[in-house]
C-alpha cells in the first residue's frame, strides 16, 4: 500500500533515521492506515457524486417529454451555468503529500 502511495527505500531509510528502528514497524503501519483512510474518503466522495448524478437524472425524468424546451431555454438563459467540479487527485497523491510532511527533505 505504502509504494502505492510513492514510498520507496530511501525515504523509508530517512523516515527509520527519524523515528528509530524500534518504532519503525509501528509508524509504517500508520502511514498504512493513513493511505487506506484517504482511498475511503475518495470512495465515499466518488459514490456522493455518483448518487447526486443519480438525484439529477431522478428529477430530470418528470420533464422528459419538455427536452426540446429545456434545451432551448438553456441555450437561450444568459446564466447558464455548469457545475465545474474540482481538479480529481490521485489516493495516492493526496496521500504521499500527507506523508512527505513527515519525512525530512
């Protein structure tokens, strides 16, 4: 899990030099956990997405029949708008950043 996230050996050598050898297991089973919690977080927003895409298409239904309409008045509305979503970051990514704040440089 931890390579997934970007760890390699030197790093890990750095992170030992910090923390000691007897500490060692114990703080790499941490991180371990940090980086299943933020793949659970991503998840949890994934599915959020998912289910509010599902609330929109559940709420659109009613209309279908008015689509020529809708996408007319759309075209036409000066504030017309998209919903812009965030800049998608890998588990990961988000968790190596995490983690390198705990590594000397």
């Amino acid at each position: 899990m931890l390579v997934s996230a970007g760890l390699d050996t030197g790093q890990v050598e750095a992170l030992e030099a910090r923390v000691g050898a007897s500490a060692l297991g114990e703080v790499l089973a941490w991180l371990g956990e940090i980086v299943v919690m933020f793949s659970l977080v991503r998840l949890v927003d994934q599915s959020t997405k998912r289910i509010s895409d599902l609330v929109q298409a559940v709420k659109a239904y009613p209309y279908m029949d008015q689509a020529p309409l809708q996408a007319f008045l759309r075209r036409s509305s000066p504030a017309s708008s998209s919903r812009s979503s965030r800049p998608s970051r890998s588990v990961q990514e988000m968790a190596w950043v995490w983690i390198s704040s705990f590594i000397p440089s």
